[in-house]
C-alpha cells in the first residue's frame, strides 16, 4: 500500500506543479485583467469558458472515462491470458499483446472523439444566437463562434493530455502544460490589454494558446491517432463510459449552473465577482486537479480489491487533512488577497471565496467514491447521485441568489457537495464497503470550522494586525490536530523520527536504520490506523 501512496504522491505533484504555475500566473495577471474588463466582461467569459467544460463533457459521451478504465482493467486481463497463452503455445510475448491491446482502445478513443466533437462544434456554431441568449442574457453571436472553436480545441487537447496521464510521463505532462500556460498568457495579455478586446479577447487568449500546443500534441502522439474506431472495442468502451456522461455532466453543472444562475437572477457583475472568487480559491485547485489527475490510474491500478479498500480509506483522511489546511489558510486571509490583487471594483468577492473553496475541496472526496463504484462496473449508480445534487443546487440558487447574490450561490455549492458525499457513500457501502476514518475526518472538518468561525468573529478585518493574528490562528490548525489525538502513536513517533534528520548527524541514529524504521512505522500505520 506504501507503493500505492507513494506513487499518488509523485504523480500528484508532477502534475500539480504545472497546474501550480498557471495558478500562479492567472492570480499574478488578475490586478492586470481587472483594470482592463468590467464586471461584466469578467462574467461573460467565465460562463463561456464554463460552458466550453460542460458541452464538452456531452459530446465524448464517456470516451475519456472508458479509455481510462480499459487501458488498466481489460489489458491487464488480456496480459494475463496472452501470458498463459504465449507459455503454452511460444507465440508473441503477452508484454506485445498487451501493449497492441492497448493501442487499440486509445485509438478507438481517439478517432471517436475527434468524429463526435467536430460534430458538437458544428452544432454550437449553428445555435450561437439563442445560446448567447441563453447563457448571457444578451445576443452575442461572436462569443458564441468562440465557443464552438473552444469546444473542439478544449477537448482533443484534454485527450492528448490524458495519453501522457495513461503511460504516467509526468515530465512530458509538465512541459506541455507549462508551454500551454506561457503561449496563452502571452496571447491573452496581448489581446485584452494592448488591444482592449474585453471577453472576446479573454476567450481568443485561452483557446488560441492550447490550439497551439494541441497541434505538438498531435505530432507527439501521432502513431497512436486514427479516424476510424474499431467498432467492437467502441461498443464495449461506450456501454461502460455513456452511463458516466450523465453523471459527469450534472456533476460539473454544480461549478456552472451557479455562474449561469447568477448572470440570469443577479447580472453577469454579479458572476463576475463570483468566477474571482473562484479564481481566488485556486489553492485549493490546484492540489484537487493534481489528486484528480493522478488517483484515477493509480486506483484502477490496485488489482486486490482488499488492499484497494485500504489504500482509498487512507488517501481520503490524508487528503482531506491537506485539503483543509489550504481551505482554512485561504478562507481567512481572503480578504488581504482580493485587496492585493484585484481592483477595488473586485474587492466584494472575497465573500464567496471559503464557500467556494469549501466546495472545490469536497469535490475529490466524491472522486474518490465514485472511483470505488466504477472499479465494478457499476457505473449506472453515478447519475441518479449527481443529479439528486444537482437538483439541490438548481432549487437553493433559484431560492438564495436573489436575496444573497453569490454568497447564496456559494452556500448552494457546498450544500450540494455534501449531499452528493452522502449520497455516494451509500452506494460505496453497498457496492464496494470502505472503513472510512470517522474520528480523524470529523476532526480535520470540526478544528477547521471552529478556527474559521473564531477569526471571523473575534479577529480585525484589515490592517497588518488582522493578517497576521489570521495567519497564527491558521498556523495552529496542525498543532491542535496533534493535541487531539488525531495522529496515532505510529504516526507521531514517524513525524518525531522525521523532525529528527534535520539535526546534526552525531545526533541522530544510522541514517539507514533510521529510515528502515519510519517505514516499518508508516507502513504499520497504513494498515492499522489509529
């Protein structure tokens, strides 16, 4: 199981350290874009860009999430037979076998998305009007076209990403983000700064950089592309990835039908302060796109249903404790970061950021029981799921948007997710049972919660005073997780151990005995947490 976490974590970081640069810049060039768009403009493109996500999700039709399963469960399967097969007979080795196999389901995906997406783009460039209308209140054909090149863009570019996440070449997944972030930077600050193109040039700088990158892809992974699928492998691959379609989409509708409800209910201002918000809570972004991106293959990869169970149960205490540390950090220094980048105009977002950051970090806990779900196939349970949260998040905006503007939308998000968590992990428990941590979860979120509510209620709002009396009580947050008991026995003696290295090397044991025995802990403590 220690393999299994390790590898999470490396992965994981790979990449969260692309997505932690572009963070980086889109929250540096907010001070730049909020000088230069309106309120509205701000909203507008944020819907669209939304919107791009949302349809691209329909039109794949689940590709992406079958290419993910079959490329570990049926060629791992397919190995195992050839193996036995090549003993017997000496033909090719399963090793080739596997590995045709393989090739086969990703260009089945490949040829099948491009096919369906072309087709999507077509059909969104065709409803550009009443889309606009729509979506922004307000006729706007031009955005629209935008879009339908975002969508077809947006989605191939996805795919040939997921192809470096399917072989595990973090490296090359770095460079291709990272080459991603600069172009589109570049061609976004030249397009909404120099030539004032306000939300057109937002989307063109968005789209037009990942085109780019989207034809080095192609080229990178041109022995694997085809236009025509195989038929039998696209049956089987759709059966198991249109089921998820659904689910999928009502699932990031939570992240976009706010923003739409708010342009309807409050004006597109309003949910141009709510996508700052959401801008602002990209810490916590960043480590849920990294663990979304890295626990997928990694979970389908853990053959033993048994020690799946363990390490899913594990990685949900350990992520929720590094999620909420970043949600508490955030949640209170919010307003001194709206203040330092973005325009007075801006500055009413901080409201929404600790409920905004809430949702997102709940987000990967649903990720990690619909994961447990669809290692059996039972795939069919996510929708009924996602749209029963859906439909908690359509009912509380229409009721909390009018009166509360985006906090209201916020409150919606997180009402939403934690009905979604509650609803998966009933499923979870029919399906595929995990002994979750109750004790230690209940006391990531309950030390957290109390942190917040004090600063909130007892601490200043501005002044140097306020940050840094907000930053000690952030700074706690571990410490009094450790005065609770939160770490076992194990666990502290592996942290003890750990603070150790940095002492003088006279001070401490054999470096190699030392670490023997942190991972005898560790490993311990994996499979008999306190």
């Amino acid at each position: 199981m220690l393999e299994h976490l390790r590898r999470l974590a490396s992965t994981g970081a790979s990449y969260t350290a692309s997505s932690v640069i572009s963070k980086l810049f889109a929250v540096a060039l907010l001070p730049v874009y909020t000088r230069h768009l309106t309120r509205a403009d701000y909203g507008a493109a944020e819907v669209l860009l939304a919107t791009v996500v949302a349809l691209s999700i329909v039109f794949r039709l689940g590709i992406v999430e079958a290419l993910l399963r079959f490329y570990y469960e049926r060629g791992g399967e397919e190995q195992g037979a050839e193996e036995q097969g090549a003993e017997e007979q000496g033909g090719r080795s399963a090793s080739r076998t596997a590995g045709l196999w393989r090739d086969d389901v990703v260009r089945t995906a490949v040829s099948f998305l491009f096919i369906a997406v072309t087709v999507g783009a077509l059909l969104v460039a065709a409803a550009a009007e009443p889309l606009s209308e729509g979506l922004l209140g307000r006729a706007d054909t031009e955005l629209l076209l935008i879009t339908a090149g975002g969508l077809w863009v947006f989605t191939l570019y996805e795919l040939m990403m997921a192809l470096f996440r399917l072989d595990e070449r973090a490296r090359a997944y770095f460079t291709a983000s990272l080459a991603n972030v600069l172009i589109t930077i570049g061609l976004t600050v030249w397009l909404v700064v120099l030539e004032d193109e306000g939300a057109r040039g937002l989307l063109l700088g968005n789209f037009g950089g990942s085109a780019i990158v989207l034809a080095s892809l192609c080229w990178v992974h041109r022995a694997r592309l085809a236009l025509v699928p195989s038929r039998a492998r696209l049956g089987e691959m759709l059966r198991f990835g249109f089921p998820t379609m659904p689910a999928e989409l009502s699932l990031y509708a939570l992240n976009f039908v706010d923003r739409v409800a708010l342009a309807r209910l409050a004006g597109l201002a309003e949910a141009g302060l709510y996508a700052l918000a959401v801008k602002f809570a990209q810490a916590v972004t960043v480590i849920v796109r990294g663990f979304n991106l890295a626990w997928p293959p990694l979970a389908y990869s853990i053959r033993d249903d048994d020690a799946a169970r363990r390490t899913y149960a594990v990685v949900i205490t350990y992520y929720l404790l590094l999620a909420f540390t970043v949600v508490l950090s955030v949640s209170l220094e919010a307003r001194w970061v709206v203040r330092a980048l973005a325009a007075p105009d801006f500055f009413d977002a901080y409201q929404a950021v600790p409920l905004v950051a809430t949702g997102v970090a709940l987000y990967a806990l649903y990720l990690v029981l619909a994961v447990s779900v669809q290692r059996t196939g039972r795939t069919g349970f996510n929708f009924p799921v996602t749209g029963a949260a859906l439909a908690v998040n359509v009912g509380l905006n229409v009721a909390l948007i009018p009166p509360y503007g985006m906090v209201g939308a916020g409150i919606a998000l997180v009402a939403a997710y934690v009905a979604m968590i509650a609803l998966m992990y009933v499923v979870t428990r029919r399906v595929f049972p995990l002994r979750l941590e109750w004790g230690r979860l209940a006391r990531i979120v309950g030390i957290a919660a109390g942190l917040f509510a004090l600063g909130e209620l007892l601490l200043p709002t501005s002044g140097w005073g306020g940050f840094l009396s907000r930053a000690a009580v952030a700074a706690a947050y571990l410490p009094l997780l450790y005065a609770s008991g939160f770490f076992g026995e194990r666990e502290r003696e592996a942290l003890r151990r750990g603070l150790a290295r940095v002492r003088p090397a006279s001070a401490q044991p054999p470096q190699d005995l030392e670490a023997l025995r942190t991972r005898a802990d560790l490993m311990d403590e994996v499979h008999d947490p306190q």
